[in-house]
C-alpha cells in the first residue's frame, strides 16, 4: 500500500501543468522573431507569439482592442499608433515606470507604454565617404553631388515616401499636418526633382527595401538616409558612420497591456523581460536596434551609440490619433509627383483638403 502511495505521489509530481503561455502580439520580422524567442526560452518564460505585417498592425491591433476578444497579454506597437488607442490601455505599473528609460524614450511612451527601442531618419556612409559638413538637407545634397561620377550615378538613397519627405517638408517651414505656407509645395519640389537626379527612379511599390539593401552592398549609395531598422542587414557594419538629418522624424516601438488583457500582470512581466538590461543588449548588437534603458545604450556597440547621438535632436511626430491617417493622403501625394502625375502645387493643394477632412471628423 505504501509502495502505492509513494507511486502515486512520484506520478503527481513527473505531471505538473505547463505554465500558462504569456500572450504575445508583435511585429517582429523573422529574425527578430527568432532571437526573442529563443532568449525568452533560454529565460524559462512561455511564450505564446502571434505575429501582425506592420503595414496592417494599427489596423488589426485596434480591431482587437475595440472587440476584446481573444486579446493578448501584452502587445508590440508603433509610437504613433498610441494616441489611437488611448482608453484602451492599462496604465504602467509603477516599477517599470521608475526604470533609466532614456528621456526620448519615455517621450514617446507616456504613462501606458513601456519603451523598447528609439528610431527615426539618420544618414549612414562608408567610412571612406567624407560626412556632409552639416546636418542640412542643403548639405547632404551638395555632399551627395561632390561624390558622383560614372560609377555611381545614383549615389543617394532615399524614399518615395511621406516619413522620408518630412525633413525636406519641415526645412520649408511646414510639418505634418501644416503645410498653410507656400514653403510646402517648394519641399515637395525640390523632394521630387532628387528621383532620376542623385537618386536612381523607384522601384515598384513595395520593393523599396531590398532594392536599398541590394544598393547599398554593391556600393552604389554613398549617403542613405534610413534607420536604424535597416542598418541590422547591411554587411561590414564596422565601416558604417552616421550622421543626423536636420528635421528628421523620431520614433519608436511600445509595449502595452490592453484592458481587455487576461493576465495583465503577466503582460506587464514580460515587457520588463523584453526591456532588461541583457535583452536590450543583446538586440543591439544583433540588429543594431536603439536600446531604451541607458544602462543598454552605455553596453551597446559604437555603432548604435552613433545611431542614438545622431537621432537625439531629432523630432517627434504630432502625438495625435489623426498622426498614421495624415500619411495616408501624404504618401500617394508626394509619389504622384515623383512619378509625373501632378504637380507640386496641385498634390499639395490635395494634402490640405484631405487634413482638412480629417479634421473636421
């Protein structure tokens, strides 16, 4: 009987439940993927992921947050997405919040976000590239002009894009969500006239990023203006050296606990996993991400350290829900004009009338 007992007792010990998986939603690509995973795994934490295309994240996330069903533990998202989903979050537990976030970090993430990484529009060059002798667009243009020749036709890299249009927007004297002044169309011209000229014409939509890439390792680019989100790719990264864009835009990724969450404290448990000091670290020197804590950036590599210095006057984007809907008349507007379909003043003329009905919503 006691030799029963005891076989009883060893069978409830060896079939012990599996804890609960923490819920996650993110927007990790693959390889981000799969270092978190891995590190939380080698951390003993159980993690169930689920995985949204940025492109479709703002979309998908407050489907869920406005529905609460089957709503995660805790959830990745853009800095801009957060004035959207205000009501919708719980706020930040006290010990997180008293953690050595950076100050532009804790900026962006108010009291219901944590942050985990800080980015934004820098210029990156080869090391033998001489840097513009200012952080002017002026100057990255004379500079990108002085290094052209048969080889290298192209030598500047940038996008057909409203994010990559705002430093030239905001050198103007307009902004995202301003462009009253005459000073917008002027942007905007000057802005087009690069694509064909010391920018190559666009590739299709959708292919920008690995038509950079592929760019940038053949050595056709000599200044890129990017972020640090591309810089994890590029080969050779210790020949890299960055310089601030005068205006450029900063942002960044949060982490939020909805109030429809199950286990809000357990969300809250893995974001201080995903944001410690060894986490931090090791993302940084993986994929060249801007750590959030100051103890991360003091261990991070020089590369990131130049990455942060040249965002650190960078400028926040309007915190306002209507911020990601004003891309959504900039981009097509500023891409009709690169391509020949209108002309400055007529795409900006069209930008103000869809603000404008934005704001009236």
């Amino acid at each position: 009987m006691r030799y029963a007992l005891l076989l009883v007792l060893l069978g409830c010990e060896t079939e012990r439940v599996a804890p609960e998986p923490i819920r996650f939603l993110h927007t990790f690509n693959a390889e981000e993927t799969e270092l978190y995973n891995a590190t939380l795994a080698d951390r003993g934490i159980s993690v169930e992921p689920s995985r949204v295309p940025f492109a479709r994240g703002q979309q998908v996330i407050g489907e869920i947050l406005r529905s609460g069903a089957s709503c995660p533990d805790l959830i990745r998202i853009d800095a801009t997405w957060l004035p959207g989903f205000a009501g919708l979050l719980q706020p930040v537990p006290p010990s997180l919040r008293q953690l050595d976030w950076l100050p532009e970090a804790a900026a962006l993430a108010g009291d219901t976000a944590v942050p985990q990484t800080v980015d934004g529009l820098l210029v990156i060059r080869d090391e033998a590239t001489p840097a513009p002798t200012s952080s002017s667009i002026d100057d990255l243009v004379a500079a990108t002009r002085a290094v052209r020749h048969s080889g290298r036709p192209h030598p500047l890299g940038v996008r057909v894009d409203g994010y990559w249009f705002l430093p030239w927007l905001r050198t103007e004297g307009a902004d995202l969500g301003k462009i009253e002044n005459v000073g917008a169309a002027r942007a905007l011209a000057k802005f087009a006239a690069l694509f064909g000229d010391l920018a190559p014409p666009p590739p299709p939509a959708g292919g920008e990023e690995p038509d950079e890439i592929r760019r940038w390792n053949a050595h056709e680019i000599a200044y890129w203006v990017t972020g640090p989100w591309q810089v994890g790719a590029l080969r050779e990264r210790e020949r890299l050296r960055v310089s601030a864009l005068a205006h450029a835009p900063r942002g960044g990724q949060l982490l939020v606990v909805p109030t429809c969450a199950r286990r809000p404290a357990e969300g809250w448990r893995l974001a201080a996993e995903l944001t410690s000091i060894d986490v931090e670290r090791k993302a940084a020197a993986a994929f060249a991400t801007v750590p959030s804590r100051k103890a991360a950036l003091d261990a991070a590599p020089p590369l990131v350290s130049a990455l942060h210095a040249a965002l650190r006057d960078a400028e926040m984007l309007p915190r306002s829900p209507l911020t990601p809907l004003l891309f959504d008349d900039l981009n097509p507007a500023v891409a009709a004009v690169v391509y020949g379909d209108a002309t400055a003043d007529e795409a900006i003329a069209g930008i103000r009338r869809g603000w404008h009905r934005l704001e009236r919503r």
